[in-house]
C-alpha cells in the first residue's frame, strides 16, 4: 500500500487559493439573481461585498504564498516552478489586467 504524498503547507495553499477564487467568483455571479428582488435584496448586498473582499484577500495571498514557495519549500526546480505556477495564478492574473487597463488593450 503506497504512503500518501505529504504536502507542505505552501503546497496546501497553493491549491486552495484558485480553488476559493472560483468559488468566490462563483458565489458573486450567483448572488446577482437577488439584485433586483425587495425581500432577499440584503443578500446580494452582504454576499457579493463578502466575496469582493475575499477575491481580493486571495490575490494578496497569492503574492505571499507564491514568495514562500520560491523562499521555503525543498523540492526541485521544475516542479517548484509549477507550485509558484499555481500559487501565484490569481496574482498574475490580476496584474495582467491591471497591466492591459493600463495601456487601453482589453
């Protein structure tokens, strides 16, 4: 019977991180369908700022959990390459965008 593979907790983070960016995406896309309703209107309210806030957390997170791959975890190069990959996605994303609104592409 094979040991199953133990994951720092950079690794751990690292999969967290795009996995609650989804969701947090997901969960604003959703609450959008009480924008327009009087009775459950406070749920789009508190969600939706909820989940802005929590996108945002996630790209700082990305940044420094992605800064404790490269400094902390003992793995070879190839393979801490594709964990900083993964980590620091929402923070190159974000920066991506930031970059094209900057020049007027998107």
């Amino acid at each position: 019977m094979k040991k199953p593979i133990q994951l720092h907790e950079t690794q751990k983070f690292a999969i967290a991180i795009p996995v609650l960016f989804v969701l947090s995406c997901a969960t604003k896309h959703w609450v959008e369908r009480f924008r327009f309703s009087d009775e459950f209107r406070w749920i789009y309210e508190y969600v939706g700022v909820g989940a802005l806030l929590l996108s945002f957390f996630l790209v700082v997170f990305s940044f420094t959990n992605s800064v404790l791959i490269l400094r902390d975890l003992k793995i070879k190069g190839f393979q801490k390459a594709l964990w900083f990959l993964l980590s620091s996605s929402i923070f190159l994303l974000f920066a991506g965008l930031i970059i094209a609104m900057a020049f007027n592409v998107a």
